[in-house]
C-alpha cells in the first residue's frame, strides 16, 4: 500500500483566510437563552400569584365570618 497524506487525500480541502467557514460562529443561542428564561420565569411566577390570590380570597372570607360571629361582652 502507498503512504498517502491528508493533503493528497481528495476528500480534505485545505481552508483559505477568506473561507466564511473559518470565521468564528456567531452565537445565535443569546437571544434563544434570554427568551427561553424570561417565559421560564413568568411560568415560574404563575403559580405563586395564583397561590397568592388564592390566600388573599380565603383569609377575605374568614374576616367576614369572623366580624360576624365574634360577639363582645360589657
């Protein structure tokens, strides 16, 4: 079998300075990453404001059984 190089190999082609595929890549995945996290939080945030609300309507419910019912002696 005959040596052969990668050079020599026609499958390998070498890259110039002006080859767009030498230019580093651009990070196309900032922005993905920032939208992906921003919707994460507002999922995130959903279920604390409905946990919340929820407590604001129950204890809502229990102040105006509690003012009726309570009754003060003199």
């Amino acid at each position: 079998m005959t040596d052969q190089t990668e050079a020599s190999s026609p499958s390998v082609v070498p890259l110039t300075e002006d080859d767009p595929e030498q230019a580093p890549p651009k990070d196309k995945g900032l922005w993905r990453d920032l939208v992906a996290y921003w919707i994460l939080g507002l999922c995130n945030n959903y279920g604390y404001v409905v946990m919340l609300t929820a407590a604001h309507d129950i204890l809502k419910e229990l102040e105006g059984t509690m003012t009726t019912t309570v009754k003060v002696f003199r």
